[in-house]
C-alpha cells in the first residue's frame, strides 16, 4: 500500500547543554518551549493552526506532567489543538515523528509540530523503599511518643542513601544491566579495541568542531536564561580531544576488563528538538519550501543485553522494502550512545554469520563508509539528552544532505530495552 508523502517543513534545535553533577539552567519544558518559539515565529501559519503537538520525552519532571500539552499551551497553540506525550526511551524523538507520520497518513492532521526533549540534569534523587515505608509510618503515628520511636528507628545511612533516578533510567530492568554494560558486550562480541572506540571519538568531537566552523548546524536556536545569558552552542564539543586524552580515562562500567569510558560514550546532557510535519494539502495550503520528506521508519526488537544493535536491525527491512544497499545511502545518521554501539552496529552488517543468523540475509549485507556516517559528529561530542535525539538526527540528517547536495538518508538509533528505530529521508528535487 502506498501512503501520501510526509513533508519536513522545517525545524529547530536548542544547543544541547552537559549536565555537570548539579540542574541545569533549564527544565525540559523551558527547552521545548524555546526551540519551539523560535520554530514557529518564522512560519507563515499561526501556532494555533496546527492540528496536534507530539513532544518525545523520556524523563519529565514530576511537574511536567504530560509535558507535551504543557509545552503547546505555553507556545500559544491555544486550547483546541490537542497535544500528547510519548516515551520509547532514547528514541522519544523519532516516536513523536512516527506517530505525526501515521496522523497525517491516515487523514488525522495535516500540520504538526512534533520533536522531543529532555534535562537529564534534573533527574530527580529517589527515596528507597525502606525510607518510603517510614515515612508512611510517619504519617500514621497520632502522639508525640509515636513519632519519637519512629525517629529512634530511622538509619541515616536510609536517609543518606538516596536513589538516582537517572542511574535508574539507564539500567535495564529486565536484564539487570547499564546500557554501558550492553556496550562492553558488543565490543567483546565484535572484537573492538579502546583504541578503536577513543578513535572514533576523538574523530566525533573533530568533526563537530568543523560543523560549527564551517555553519552547519542552522537548525540549532540560541536559549536565553532568567538572567539573559546566552547559550548559543552545544557546550559538551571538545576541540581539544585526543587519543592521548583519552587514554587517561578509566573504564566506567567494567573497571577491570571494560573498554567503555566516559569519553567514548555520549554525555549526560539537556536539550530539545522540534520538526514541523506537513501533508501535500497543508504545503499547498501555506505555500511551504519543506526541507525534505520522510519515505519510511521502521522499528525493531532484539535482545537487550545487545540493544546498541537496533539501528542495524531497523534499517534493514528499510532498506529491503526500498530495494537499497547500504552504499546505496548518501549519509547516515546513527545516534552514538557509545563508540562501541556504533561501531559494533557496522561490524554486524559486515557479519556474515551476524546477517545470516540474525536478519535472515544469505550473507553479509555489506559495508557503511564512516566518511558517509555521522559527518558532523554525533551525541559523544554533542550529547545525547535521551528524549531529544531521535529528532535531532533527523533533523540534522536533512540539513546536512541539503549541504553535501545529496538526496538520500538514514537516521537510526538503538533503544535501551533492545530495539531500535530508523528512518529513511531524501531532500527535494
């Protein structure tokens, strides 16, 4: 069945902000709302003409509560456009997208504003169980002697003993492992050195560096704190890493056999994404210039102790539907929550017992050129804040075809839980 095209109109990111052990200076909602604002004063609709808003977000804040309509109404979207929230982990953002795409397919909407958003920074310090249940007690003692036996019983260690929520976030539930760990595995399974990993990295932050001075990165809007200071650009860029740098660096999540260290692994980092989705109608209707259009998304299901895998297990059947090799795709985009992650994905498609024993190909299905792949660096330099990436890459996928004046392009991203989600873009004629 063929569906009607799904426009990319335009859109915008915050620069992306490195959580430093303390809140940052915005909450979720502020960073949406800004890179939203931007957005949308540029358009030749009203706010209030959108059909719906879709925000991605995987951590909002207990005051957040459906941050996606909290967000719409601050924009001046007014009371009738409705607006909802999703959450399918690091790809919040492509969720938002995929599920604008069904709307606008099946008649729904025509215009909507969709992205995600995330500030990892303010991941909230939890109370145990056991600090829980006192305090339950707390509440129910009616006399003064009750509540003095309650403190007599109260360990400090309980009190002083918080549980970090996003320490929580990134641990699998099921499986009992950080998405860290799951990294350590792809880079034993696939042989891949530190060497190889702080490469890659070093080469991210390079890349991003030439981004930024060559004007690349269009689609990032300043954001404005309570006190005017201005955040133009993302602040986790390093241009002065290298291997040796790096080579300082402990393993985090295997102290003692590991290979993965905090700095060939994406940052802890705050920031939002915002594209603007359109059908045939709403282009002709506002006499709209889109930066490209959204052919195909897949989503996909592996094992979580492998999860950095998904992108290679989503873009395949794209890829198969469209009649594409991998060289057949001009640049791609695959979100980097670790070298090893993104590295372990080209390893697989290289693979041929890989290919044949887990996406049922004769063979393996081929090479991805690096020079084609994450041109202007990716999350290890420029963060990853979990809900805003899978918008993010695909938004900057678009610009950055549109610069190399190519036509075609896959943003994929691997999803804690073990799946993954693509999607395959092409700029226009």
């Amino acid at each position: 069945m063929e569906f009607p095209a799904v426009y990319v109109v335009d859109g915008a990111r915050t620069p992306f902000l490195k959580g430093r052990n303390a809140p940052g200076p915005f909450s979720a909602s502020d960073l949406a709302v800004q890179a939203g604002r931007a957005l949308l004063i540029r358009q030749a609709f009203a706010p209030d003409d959108l059909d719906e808003v879709i925000l991605g977000c995987a951590s909002p804040s207990p005051d957040e509560v459906n941050i996606g309509r909290v967000v719409a109404l601050r924009l001046g979207c007014g009371h009738k456009v409705p607006a909802w929230t999703v959450m399918r982990n690091c790809a919040s953002g492509m969720q938002a997208l995929d599920s604008a795409i069904a709307n606008i397919q099946n008649g729904r909407s025509q215009l909507v504003l969709a992205g995600g958003v995330d500030a990892l920074s303010h991941a909230p310090l939890l109370y145990s169980e056991a600090m829980v249940r006192w305090f339950a007690q707390m509440m129910q003692a009616k006399t003064i002697g009750q509540k003095i036996g309650s403190f007599v019983r109260l360990r400090p260690s309980q009190l002083l003993s918080p549980v970090i929520g996003l320490l929580k976030g990134l641990t699998d539930p099921v499986i009992g492992l950080l998405m860290g760990q799951t990294a350590e595995n792809l880079a034993w399974r696939f042989g891949i050195s530190r060497e190889q990993m702080d490469q890659y990295s070093v080469r991210s932050h390079q890349r991003a560096v030439a981004a930024r001075t060559a004007g690349h990165l269009g689609e990032i809007v300043p954001l404005v704190d309570a006190r005017g200071k201005v955040y133009g650009e993302d602040d986790g860029v390093r241009a002065d890493s290298s291997l040796a740098g790096l080579a300082k660096l402990k393993p985090f999540f295997d102290r003692k056999y590991g290979r993965v260290t905090p700095g060939n692994s994406s940052q802890i980092t705050d920031g939002a994404a915002w594209l603007i989705l359109a059908s045939q109608a709403a282009v002709d209707k506002w006499d709209l210039q889109p930066l490209g259009r959204i052919i195909d998304s897949q989503w996909a299901g592996l094992d979580p102790a492998q999860m950095g895998l998904g992108p290679v297990h989503a873009a395949t059947p794209i890829l198969q539907r469209q009649g594409l090799a991998l060289a057949d795709v001009d640049l791609w985009e695959i979100n980097e929550a670790f070298a090893a992650q993104v590295l372990g994905c080209l390893a697989a498609w290289e693979s041929d017992e890989y290919c044949r024993e887990q996406l049922d190909l004769p063979a393996a299905l081929g090479t991805v050129s690096q020079e084609r792949l994450n041109v202007d660096g990716s999350a290890i330099a420029v963060g990853h804040p979990v809900g805003a990436s899978g918008a993010r890459i695909v938004l900057h996928l678009l610009h950055a075809l549109r610069t190399a004046e190519a036509r075609r392009g896959m943003a994929a991203i691997c999803i804690g839980g073990g799946q993954g989600g693509a999607m395959l873009v092409e700029t226009m004629a």
